[in-house]
C-alpha cells in the first residue's frame, strides 16, 4: 500500500486542519498514513527563532488567526484559540510515539488537536491529556511513558530526523524523496502518494 | 462590478502563479481586477529582514524553489529561476503605475512576470523592460516615466498603503476589508469578491 509521513507539530495551527482531514483523505485514495509527531523548537531556534514565527512578526500572526477562522468555518471544524499559544506540545507529542496501535495513535492526535485548538484547551495540563487518552479507549496511567527515557530518545530522534529531511514548517508531508509543505499541499501529496 | 485587489510584488515567486490566472479567473465570476503593485523591501526591513526570506531561511527556500517547479509545471507555466534572486522590481513597478490603460497594464504586468520567471531574464535591465513594453504595444520611450518623480512618490504611497493594510507578503488579496495571502488562497479571495 502507497504510504504518506505527515509530520506535525502539536503547536501547528495548521498542522491541526491535516490532522483533522487527512485520514479520510488517505483512504480515499488508497494511501496509508504514518503519523510522526516531532517539535519545531529546536528547527527554529537553529534559524533564530525563540518563539513561533505568529508571535514574532505581528502581522502575519494577526493574518493567521483570522485565516484559521475562516477554514475551520468552511470545513465545519470548531475553532478556538489556545492561551498561552503556542502550546507545549512536548508531552502529547512523546505520547503519540509510546502508543503502538495505528487507530489509537491516530485517533489521539484528532483528540489533542480538537482539545487544544477546537476548545482552546492546554495541552501541556495532565488532566487534558488523561481525557484524550480515555476518550480513545487507552488508561489514563499511560501517561507515565512520557516521562520513559526510551520515549524521550525517540521524540529527540524524530526531530533530527526531521531535520535530516530538510523540514523547516508543519505540517509537512514527505511522499518517497519529495517534500510538500503546509495543509494546502495535502491533496497533492496524497495524489503524488496514489501514484507512486 | 465586484472588485479585487491584487497586491503583487515583481520580486514574489508566488505573486507569477497569480499574476498568469487572475485575469481569467475574476471574468469568469464577474469580478474586476485592481493591480497593485508595491515593494516588500520596506516592509521585510521593518521587521528585520534584510534579504529574501528564501535565502535568509535556505531550507525554506530549497522548498520554495522545488514547489514553483512542480506548481508551474501543473499549470503548463515555464519556469526558469532567475539569477539573482531576488530581482530588483523597482523599476518595473513604477512602470505598472505610469500605464494607465488597464487592459495594458495587466499585460504588462504578466509580460514582466514571464521575462522574469518563465526565461530567467533580469527585469532591471531596460532592455528587458523595453521588450515588455513593446509586446504590450507601448512605446519604448514610456521607461523614462520611470523616473518621473510623480510615479516615484506613488509606489512609496502603495508601499505605504499596503502597509497600513497589514500586508506583510506577495501576493495578498484584498477584498472589502478581507486580507488573503498566497496564491492558495486566490479562489477564496475571488470567490468572497463574487458574492459581496
């Protein structure tokens, strides 16, 4: 079966628009998705960056927000923006890669990324992610294996490997050897995926 | 007739994919094209960019490059990157402000966006300006209004304008008092311009 990575960043604004769609989209299409989770904080910090690119040039942070709203109402998709942003995404992220089971693992990125920008909650508070864990059927004790050295190695090593692939955004999707960027290119890195 | 603002920018790679289709697109939904062309520079330096964010940010703009291949070629649009990059607009610009005939001014504007784009060639050089001129049926000669001081002082105005706008790239569209940014969102501008 033809596979798609979607790279995401919990933080993403964007990232949260694929993660709601590109599943149904995948199957669609025939294309299985591989869900790696990674943070850009240190992606940006190498560039210059000590904050989200939102945060830091006002206008283009005052543009997303209001581009956000207006794509979440076309796709039907709730809408709420999470105070602090961006949120700490490090502990949903490390979860995502303690959970083997494809359905559960995906199922709970859907569930963070409603929490955090559909009802605008913290995502870096225990309690919110006990929720998203229960709410995909998984105890809420699995938590602990964010704090498993095992699990720390291998959020460090997704971001590296991000890196190795030249990923400088999210989401980002890598199809084979090709790179596409930003949730407007998810129909045509699904095709390029169909494809192949 | 409803009415959009197309914001380009001569040195925008993005600002060539919309720049070939917006014509065709706002007459197919009944809605009239304002061109509006300004300088990013101003803009990039008031936040602290001194340079391209293609070539400030490489990985950025390794993809950028890699994605107008692919965008062109889905659109049957040549593309050859030019050297240097960016190109100086300067001139070109003041040029699109001195045309006042609109049917030329947009071929003009798309006849300095192939040069550029479509064969690589320097829009600062006159001879290449020249070209574009003459292909739209004007007269050499009209470059010297390039240094009208006139038309100088209006495209600081249209840098201006588009600042108070909360522009802060190319191409953005503005729509009443909507902002949209990057040739993805075209048909969404063009869409909100068809329905007001």
């Amino acid at each position: 079966m033809p596979r798609i990575q979607f790279w995401f960043e919990f933080a993403s604004t964007y990232s949260y628009l694929s993660a709601m769609r590109i599943e149904e989209l995948a199957v669609q299409h025939g294309v299985s998705v591989d869900w790696q989770p990674f943070l850009l904080g240190p992606i940006f910090a190498a560039q210059g960056w000590d904050n989200s690119p939102f945060n830091l040039y006002p206008a283009k942070g005052r543009y997303m927000w209001r581009d956000m709203e207006r794509l979440s109402a076309q796709r039907g998709l709730p809408f709420k923006r999470p105070d602090p942003f961006p949120q700490n995404g490090l502990k949903a992220a490390r979860m995502v890669l303690a959970i083997q089971d494809p359905v559960r693992k995906a199922a709970f990125v859907r569930a963070v990324y409603s929490a955090e920008f559909g009802n605008g909650l913290n995502i870096s508070d225990d309690a919110v992610l006990g929720d998203c864990l229960s709410s995909v059927g998984l105890p809420v004790e699995a938590l602990a294996r964010t704090q498993d050295p095992a699990i720390k190695a291998a959020l460090i090593e997704q971001t590296s490997t991000a890196q190795s692939k030249d990923l400088f955004g999210a989401p980002s999707f890598v199809v084979g050897d090709a790179l596409y960027w930003g949730d407007d290119r998810l129909d045509d890195a699904i095709m390029m995926a169909s494809t192949i």
